[in-house]
C-alpha cells in the first residue's frame, strides 16, 4: 500500500485554501447584517475556491460549498446594502419630512443636529 499517494490526496482535498474559503463562507453568512463585510469576506471565499480547482481532479468539495455559501453571504450584503439605501438614504434627501425627523432625532440623541455634523464633516473638521 502506498501511503504517499493517500496523503497527497487527503492534503489535495482539505488544503488550506478549501478551509479558508470554507470559513470565510461561514463568516460572511453570519455577518450578512453588515451589508459591506460579508462583501469583501465572500469575494476572498471565491477566491480561495476557485485557487484550489485544478483541471483533472476538478475541485474539492469543501471547496465547493466554501464556493455556494461564499454566493449565499455576497447576495444576502448586496440585498441589505440595497435596502439601507432604498430605505434610510434616498428618502434622506427627497423627502423633508423624514430628513426633518432625522435632524430632530439626531438633535435628541448626540446633541447635534444632523445639519451641523454634515457641515462639520464637510469642513474636514471633528467635533
């Protein structure tokens, strides 16, 4: 029995880039709430799948579900950034009614309006 030729596969089949791509899948699934993490997580995850594809031996299947939860964590980022704009930032600036509200609730909460930190931050300025 040759015992090189099995550890050549065993390592062929978990290598270090099909755990990463595995774990970086995980992380961005569970970070989806971000919005912008599970972005740059996912994108790494792929990566790290498509690294370990060689062209005989196809790729590993650890790699592979690395590859779908990578997918899985990249659209649900996408689908709350796409969110958090349609639903805080346009109606931000189009309706006065809920950028009024805004600068209110920042008033109540730091003690500043919004309209002043936005100067402040447009100056290059801290508070």
């Amino acid at each position: 029995m040759d015992y090189n030729s099995y550890s050549n596969d065993y390592a062929h089949k978990y290598s270090g880039f099909s755990i990463a791509s595995m774990v970086l899948g995980i992380l961005s699934i569970l970070t989806w709430c971000t919005g912008i993490l599970p972005l740059g997580l996912g994108g790494l995850g792929i990566l790290f799948a498509m690294l370990t594809h060689r062209s005989k031996s196809g790729m590993p299947s650890l790699s592979k579900a690395g590859l779908v939860l990578s997918c899985i964590g990249i659209a649900f980022g996408i689908l709350i950034t796409l969110m958090v704009v349609i639903n805080f930032i346009i109606p931000m600036y189009t309706d006065p009614n809920f950028y009024q509200e805004m600068n209110e609730y920042y008033k109540n909460f730091y003690g500043i309006s919004l309209d002043e930190l936005m100067s402040v931050y447009q100056k290059g300025g801290s508070l």
